[in-house]
C-alpha cells in the first residue's frame, strides 16, 4: 500500500451568483453530489466550509466554487468523476459555468493523513500552468504515479471524455 493519496482541486466560475434562479438546480444538488463523493470507494477527505476560516480563503476570486479532495487514489477519483451519478452534472456543467480558458483542475500526491489547504492547491495549479504536467502537479490526462510507486501510470487508461449535454 502507497504511503500517498491522490489530492485534488476544480474551480469553477459560475455564470450568475448562487441565488439566482440560473444557479438553482445546481446549488440545490450540491449536497447531494458531496455526498455521493463521501460515499464513494477510495474518498478520504474533503475540505468544508466548517473547517475553519481557511477554508473559505482562496486566490481565485470572490466567487470562485472551489473544490479540494483527497482520494485513496488515482483511479478511485477517476470512477466518480467519470463513472458515477457525478456524470449527470458534468453534463451540465455548461448551464452553470463559465467555460474554463485556462486550467482548472490539478492532481498531486500527498503523504496519507495530509488535508490540503486552498492555498496550496493553488500552488499546484499554478506550477500545472506554468509547467506542464509534472510529478508534483498533473491531470488525469498526463498522471503521475506516487513517489514510492515503482509502476508507470498509462494516461490512456484514464479516459476523461467527459458526457455532453
């Protein structure tokens, strides 16, 4: 067992502000769509509201959806997002959100037990931006493997084709 989890942040920007009937549907199924994640093989951990005032802090702007998540690994965050009732609202994710022009969402490892804070998942992002993929910041597309794993990860095998509306 890999003394790593996969740790994960999306952002989104949403086309209207939350109580607008343009947010509705998506805003009255967000407990049902954290909960599907807890509920789902290989979730560990995801950051909350009630977490603390840090958890509300972020560098992507006043209204930003910000999502940060740790998994058992790669391919237990792959099956939700890709394999789950999750899916429906991907499908959607165009009614609700800007189109993204840049990077939105990066994958890194983490040591077991570790809760990542906004702030470092934005340093994540940004080296993704900056850099590429890399071992310490990557996307499903280009996946790395844990540190301590001695087998490659074959991005073909995540297929991210993602539903369409």
């Amino acid at each position: 067992m890999s003394a790593y989890q996969l740790a994960q942040l999306n952002i989104a920007l949403p086309k209207a502000p939350l109580d607008s009937p343009v947010m509705a549907d998506f805003v009255a199924n967000i407990g049902r769509v954290n909960a599907l994640a807890e509920q789902s093989p290989g979730f560990i951990w995801r950051l909350k509201e009630d977490d603390g005032p840090a958890a509300n802090t972020h560098p992507f702007g006043a209204t930003a959806l910000v999502n940060v998540s740790v998994w058992q690994d790669i391919s237990a965050l792959h099956d939700f997002a890709f394999r789950s009732g999750h899916v429906e609202f991907l499908k959607r994710r165009r009614e609700w959100f800007e189109r993204a022009v840049d990077a939105y969402a990066v994958l890194w490892w983490v040591p077991r037990g570790h809760q990542p804070t906004a702030t470092e998942a934005a340093e994540r992002l940004a080296s993704l931006k900056t850099l590429g993929a890399t071992a310490s910041a990557f996307t499903f597309r280009d996946a790395f493997p844990p540190p301590d794993s001695d087998k490659a990860l074959s991005a073909t095998s995540f297929d991210t084709a993602c539903p369409q509306a």
